[in-house]
C-alpha cells in the first residue's frame, strides 16, 4: 500500500524559485484567468513539496509527484511572459528624446483666450463669464467647469517700412461643439458576465474609486452603476499621491478623467498596468494635467477608445506607429495640445479621427496627417506651432474639413487647395506673417470671400 520515499529532491530549487511571488500584479499585466491559474498551479506545487518531507507516500501520492515538473514549467511559463511585459514597459516609459528643430526667429507669440470652457470648448475674455466671482460660467452652456489660462505678456513689435509681410490681426473665436453625432449618445451598457475577481470598495484607497464600486448595491443592479469617474485631485497629499491600482480593475468603467499631483501617473504603479482591466471598455481617456512626459505604454490596448485628451503635459514624442494602430479602429478625438512635441509622424495610421488638436507644440509641419484617408476629419487645430506651409494635400479632406484652425504659425501664403475644401466653415490664420494682404483682408470677411480670392489668383496663375 505504501512505499519507501528515500529519493533526493532533485526539484527543490525550482520548485523555490516557481513559489517567489510573480513579478508584478499577473491580473493587470495579462488578465484575471492568468493570474488565477497561476495561483492554483503554486498551491498544487507547495503541496507537492509537503509530500516531499513525508517517509511513505502512497500510490495517488507518488503519481502527484510526478506532476512537479509540468508544473514548474507552466509556472515559469507564466512568470517568463510577466517579466517581458514588464521590461517592455519599462522602456517605453523611458522618456524619448525630442527632435532638436532649429526654431524660427522671432518665436511666434501664442495668443490664448482667458478661459476656455472644458464641457463646451467655447473660450473667451473674463468679461464674458456670467455668475459671480467664485461662481463663474461659460455663458454659452452654463457650465461652472471652465479652465483660466495665464495672462501672456505682450511685447512691442516695431513695424519695419517696406515690408511686404505683415501678421495678421489675431481675432478672437469662439469654438463651437464638435463632436459627431455618435459621440454625443450615451454609451451603450456592456453586458458582463460575474467576475469572481471584481473589485471590492474596501480594496480602494481613493474615494472617487469606493463610490463607482459602491453604485449600484456594490454592483448587483448593473443598470445603476456609475459608468464614469473623475478624480480631480491635483494638490499633494495622502491618498492621492500613490496611484490606486484598484481603478485599473474597475472594468466597467467606459469614461476616466485624472488629474492627479505630479509624479503620480508617471510612475510605476500606472504606467506599468494601465489600462488593466479598463481595456476591455473604456471609452473616453482624460489625463490632462498631469505632467507627463510620455505616452502610457498601454494604450494600445484599449479596445474600444474613441477619444484620447493628452493635452497640457510635457509629453517631447510620440510611441511608435504601431501603437496608434492598434487604436485606429476606433479613435476618433485625439487631443495633443499644449506639449512639447515636435513630429506628429507616428500618427499616419489613424483614419478614423473626426477631431485632432496640436496647438501650442514646436511642429514645423503636419507630416503623419493621412489626409486621403481621413474621411470623417472635421476639425484640425494646430494654433500656435511654427508651421512653415498649409499642405496642398489638405485638399484630400474635401468632403469633411469644417474648422481648420491654424493661427499663431510660421507660414507667408495659402495655397489654392483650399479652395476644394467644400464643407470648410472657419480658416483661421491670424498672426501668421501673410505676404499677400489680400489674402488677409479676404480672411478677415469670411471663408467665402477667401475662396473667392484664392480662386482668382489660381486660375491668373494658370492662364501664365
């Protein structure tokens, strides 16, 4: 019935080195299937190694240790694959060196409104709010959620005589709501399956995080769980300045804005996880404010994201190409504003985007804009870059463009592609040094009178 079990235990370093803990959370690096698998095969294997300690085993007990090194291998397996995403991480979090670009002189001055309406994206002077002070409002939607930007200084330009380019005029404009039609419904719900590993609101450290976990009777009503959250935390202090790794397993989750102190979402805790569980639904991704200085590796892995805002980082480049593949499919709004970057190549596979904003970065020109594929693109901002030309294939989004927002760059003339851009609402180019002041005065009536213009100068072009 039993037998003598004398043998040397040829597996103990192995089997010690599988029982060490995995080298990062296995449920947000890979997924929960993997991270429950793992634990089951270190149960069975710690379980082998107290047979290993007995004189007699029986039959069932010998054939068990049979199974030692299958498991070692499907433990190592697991572990392996953990440590490579790990590391890959690690080095895309490593930040880029930007591109030195040899800058225009003078700089070009970016003009930006006093306020800037983050529901509506109406903007203005401080004048125009209404309410009262400690209480103001867009008075466009009424929204009290209104970004103040810094006063910018401005400096005394001397005119010089003879010149034939002068800047244009910078004139104020108000940004309408841009978003399409499918942006503007509700996200439909998911329907998910009970996840034994969901969750709990005692496992949050942040309350933003136990309230989504608590709506809903703790999740038994799905219909009435909050299916977006916003942590807006920006001064330092506990718990907000450790980011809380039970977010990225709040997997019904479609919508996440963050604005958090500096350092928290540089660091290892997110940029190591995200997007967790998040990938599976997430929606809408808001990390503006944040001081970043790189792309999250994981965004690649968000399966349904339509709209990215990366706005007013340090972000100096761009992941690589594949990583917006990734998200192509789906991408619509992509929001870059208010960094440091100079390209916008790794771009070119996004077609589906109907919104993209670059103002404010050191662009000299818009290559990585796939304007023959582009066919929903309706709006195009890249105020105050130093953008030598307009591109003539801008053309190419003939049957889409309706703002094309270029103020504040380095250009002296527009080219007559503009003309085909039959939907085109808004040119704006003020504060661009403009040779032909015909151009600028057609600008200052409207797009109609621009068009005129530019379509007389073209086919005088071409009768020479």
């Amino acid at each position: 019935r039993s037998s003598s079990h004398c043998r040397e235990d040829v597996h103990a370093q192995a089997r010690a080195e599988a029982l060490e803990a995995a080298p990062g959370d296995l449920g947000l690096l890979i997924d929960d299937e993997t991270e429950k698998k793992f634990k089951s095969l270190q149960k069975k294997l710690r379980d082998i190694g107290k047979l290993r300690g007995q004189e007699k085993l029986e039959k069932l007990q010998q054939e068990k240790l049979k199974l030692e090194p299958g498991l070692i291998e499907e433990i190592q397996a697991i572990r392996t694959k953990a440590a490579e995403l790990v590391a890959e991480r690690r080095a895309k979090m490593a930040a880029p060196k930007a591109v030195k670009v040899e800058k225009f002189a003078p700089a070009p001055r970016r003009a930006l409104p006093d306020w800037q309406c983050n529901s509506c994206g109406a903007s203005g002077k401080s004048g125009d709010l209404i309410g009262s002070d400690g209480a103001l409002a867009c008075p466009k939607c009424g929204d009290s959620n209104i970004q103040f930007n810094a006063p910018v200084a401005e400096e005394d330009e001397e005119e010089e005589d003879g010149g034939d380019a002068a800047p244009v005029k910078a004139k104020k404009h108000e940004s309408t709501d841009l978003k399409t039609n499918r942006q503007k419904k509700p996200p439909p719900a998911v329907k998910k399956s009970d996840d034994t590993t969901a969750p709990t609101p005692e496992s949050a450290k942040w309350q933003e995080v136990k309230d989504v976990l608590l709506s809903g009777d703790r999740g038994v009503d799905k219909s009435r769980m909050k299916k977006a959250i916003e942590v807006n935390q920006a001064k330092s202090g506990a718990p907000y300045d450790a980011f809380d790794s039970t977010l990225l397993k709040c997997a019904f989750l479609t919508r996440v804005e963050l604005k958090l102190p500096p350092g928290v979402l540089s660091g290892e805790a997110f940029q190591l996880y995200f997007p967790g569980n998040l990938s599976e639904n997430l929606l809408e991704l808001i990390l503006k404010e944040n001081q970043l200085a790189t792309v999250p590796p994981g965004i690649q892995q968000l399966q349904r994201i339509r709209s990215i805002d990366l706005s007013h980082n340090s972000i100096v480049a761009l992941p690589d190409e594949d990583t917006w593949d990734a998200v192509s499919g789906s991408l619509e709004l992509l929001d870059l504003s208010f960094n440091k970057l100079t390209s916008i190549s790794p771009l070119a596979p996004l077609k589906k985007l109907s919104q993209l904003k670059v103002d404010a970065n050191e662009l000299t020109s818009l290559s990585g804009v796939s304007w023959k594929d582009l066919k929903q693109l309706a709006i195009l901002s890249a105020v105050g870059n130093q953008l030598a030309e307009i591109p003539e294939a801008v053309a190419e989004c003939a049957g889409s463009l309706e703002y094309l927002e270029l103020s504040e760059n380095k250009f002296t003339t527009v080219p007559t592609s503009v003309c085909d851009l039959k939907k085109l609402k808004t040119l704006n180019i003020a504060g661009n040094p403009i040779k032909d002041q015909k151009i600028v005065k057609a600008s200052d009536k409207g797009i109609k009178d621009l068009k005129a213009y530019l379509s007389k100068i073209g086919g005088s072009k071409g009768k020479k």
